[in-house]
C-alpha cells in the first residue's frame, strides 16, 4: 500500500528552484531516511507532504488523496522540543494536544484521551513522567513524548525532522530504537544528518540536494563503473561490505 506519493514536484522560491523532478513513493511498513546537504531541500520536501506549501508542478498525494485531507493521518514530529519549556505544563497534557480534531469537553479531558495518552506515554517509555513538567525534561525525554503526542491521533505515518538533533550519543541510539520498534505497526519517515546511525535501522534512503537519489539499502550494493551519483549511503554500503569481508 502507497501512503506518500510524489510524482514530478518541482518547487522554487522566487524562482530559485529548490527542488526539482522529485519521485517518490513510500510504502507501507517503511523506514525511509531523508539525508542530504543542509540547503539542499528536504525541510521542504517534508512541508510539501504536510501540505503546507504548494509545488509549481506535480503531484503529491497522501493515502491516495491531498495532503490537507489526511493530516489527521499524520504524525509529525518537529525537531525542536526545547519552546516554551518555563510553561507549566505536564507531560500528559502535552501528549494529549496531539488529539486531532477531538472536541475538548468543558472541564478537563475525557477518560479515554487520557487514557490514549498514557497508552502512547508506555509505548515510548514515558509513562512514569506523565505528571512531570515538561521543561524538567532532558533533550531526549522531551523527544520521546512529542513523538507519544503524534502517536495520540494513531497516525498511519509518522515524520520525523531531525530527531536527534541536540541530543547526546546514548539518548539519539535510545529514539532510533524506539523508532525501529514503532516501526513494525507504523511507517516511519525520518530527516536526519546521523547517516552512520540511521544507516542500521532504515530500510531505504533518498539523498535530497534539489533532485533526489533513492537508495534501497541492499549489502549486495555494488557501484556502477559510470556512476554519476556517489554520497555517504554508497561509501557506508562499500566500507560495511570491506568489514564483512572475510576473504
């Protein structure tokens, strides 16, 4: 089943062109990676997908329709966690924002949202901070319960900018386990620069630097004599196989 699909999308800001003959189709079950240069257009790749701004030319469909239409489809995760952090808020109440389209009742919240938030607070491991304030958290808590707030509107895909940015070693390998795990009943789109990381846990990866080069990540990679394109995927692929090598 296709839950993203791009076909033919060019974009440009005041007739720079950002991106340019962008095809792509996630399936269902995926873990893709997003990499490239910083410039090179994948914040806006992943705000054509939201929706939130339009392609000079293409297509870009969500479950088979518009973006808009299917946004409650959608978890998205940004990647800074660190605004308003002084604001008291508790960390069930966060996660509980992410009930799209829900209708607040007058007086708190209905038993099955929290409920919902304290499900989706024990998928991520963050069940025993439900009444913590959200700004007593580290970089990577902080991380885990915006991506338990997507999780709330049970999403069929949930993306991902940057997750791991401003998180130390341990607590970025800690959210990409989390995301292999959630990975098995949900598609995972992710943008990332930790090529090396994402490298043992996605199943496919599109360098983006205004065109797009798909890579299915296959130990069989070999390169061509005549290969126009050649980035961190290939070189980790080769230096992988030479470590493998037991000849």
């Amino acid at each position: 089943m296709s839950i993203i699909s791009i076909k033919d999308l060019n974009f440009s800001y005041d007739k720079e062109p950002i991106l340019k003959d962008i095809n792509l189709e996630v399936k269902e079950g995926d873990f893709l990676a997003i990499i490239g240069p910083n410039g090179g257009g994948k914040s806006t790749l992943f705000k054509t997908i939201l929706g939130l701004v339009t392609p000079k030319s293409g297509t870009v469909k969500v479950l088979g329709d518009k973006p808009q239409k299917n946004l409650s489809k959608i978890g998205y995760v940004p990647q800074n966690t660190n605004i308003n952090t002084d604001f008291p808020i508790k960390v069930i109440e966060v996660v509980m924002m992410g009930h799209v389209g829900h209708k607040r009742p007058l007086f708190g919240y209905a038993k099955e949202e929290i409920a919902c938030a304290m499900g989706v607070l024990a998928q991520v491991g963050m069940q025993e901070y439900a009444q913590a304030k959200i700004g007593s958290l580290s970089g990577g808590q902080r991380q885990r319960v915006m991506i338990a707030r997507a999780l709330c509107a049970h999403p069929k895909v949930l993306l991902l900018d940057e997750p791991t940015a401003s998180i130390d070693v341990a607590g970025q390998k800690q959210i990409y386990e989390l995301l292999k795990k959630l990975n098995k009943s949900i598609t995972v789109v992710v943008v990332s620069h930790d090529i090396s990381v994402i490298m043992g846990y996605a199943n496919r990866v599109a360098y983006v630097n205004k065109t797009l080069t798909f890579h299915e990540l296959d130990s069989t990679f070999k390169p061509k004599d005549k290969q126009e394109h050649f980035c961190e995927v290939e070189m980790l692929q080769l230096l992988s196989q030479k470590k493998d090598c037991k000849c």
